[in-house]
C-alpha cells in the first residue's frame, strides 16, 4: 500500500529540484540530455503538486478535471513584520472569464448601457488546498476587476464613475 505524499513533502522536493535545474541551466559545462532530465523532475513535481491540490474537486460545468495550483508561496513580510500565508487555487483552463452584474462592481457602458460588473473567473482561492476545493465545489468563484483579462473585451468606463 502507497501512502500519498503531503503537500511539504511534494513542496520540500519541488524546490530541490528546481534548484538543481537552476543551477544545471547555468552551468555551461552541463549536458543538454542532464539539463533535459531535470526538468522532467520539476515538470513531474509540478504535475503530482496539482494533482495533490484537486483531489475531491468536482468536474468544471464543461467537464474539464480542474487545475490546482500554488498560487503564491507563503512568505514572511518583513517590512510588515506579519506571515502572509499561500495562496492555493482551483480553476478551469479551459472556461473563459464572465461579466457578472454586483453592487460593488465598476460601472462599464455594455451594449449602450451601463452597468456595475466584475470578472468573474472559474476558479477558487484560499489558503489551503483542502479549501481551495470546498470554494471550488461550492462554485464561490474568484470575482474582480481584471477586465483586460477578458479576450476580446475592452472596457469602456461610464462617464463620472468610479474607475
């Protein structure tokens, strides 16, 4: 019986890897064929880290398995003096941003109207992955004001509002 890695354990092996591709890549005594199977190693770290983020994730609505990723590594601010913890997220690749009205959105003129939207994404985000999931599962998607990450869309703001 295998035992599943934690998250340290996959996290502690993906920097060392990392590390030694680094350190192969900016070596140029190194060989194409052992710099090659570092990456590999990150690559598969990488792989088995995603797979570890979604377990108990639900199918996207379009059936794609979802995507888990560490978002942002968890670091001490020092100029704050404060922990800041990591950031985990679940997503589709393959969903593409919407427009979804909210009262605390920003008011964009569409379709010669104007409205208070924010983006909506297809994913999740928390400080564990166990959370990142329950977020994901219970469809409390990422909302914000990255408009520009919309293809195809170019925000035009409404006269005297707030931008």
């Amino acid at each position: 019986m295998t035992t599943q890695r934690t998250e340290k354990q996959i996290l502690e092996d993906l920097r060392a890897a990392q590390s030694a591709y680094i350190e192969l890549a900016q070596n140029p005594e190194s060989t194409q064929a052992a710099t090659q199977t570092a990456a590999k190693a990150v690559s598969a770290l990488n792989t088995e880290l995603g797979e570890y983020i979604v377990r108990g994730a639900n199918p996207c609505e379009c059936k794609a398995t979802p995507l888990g990723m560490l978002k942002t590594p968890g670091y001490f601010d020092q100029a704050k003096g404060v922990d800041v913890p990591a950031v985990w997220e679940v997503g589709c690749v393959y969903c593409n941003p919407v427009l979804v009205e909210r009262d605390d959105g920003k008011a964009l003129i569409i379709d010669d109207a104007t409205k208070t939207v924010k983006r909506r994404s297809f994913s999740a985000r928390a400080t564990t992955p166990e959370e990142a999931v329950r977020k994901w599962n219970e469809k409390q998607w990422v909302e914000d004001f990255y408009f520009d990450r919309i293809k195809g869309f170019t925000p035009v703001y409404a006269p005297d509002a707030k931008a």
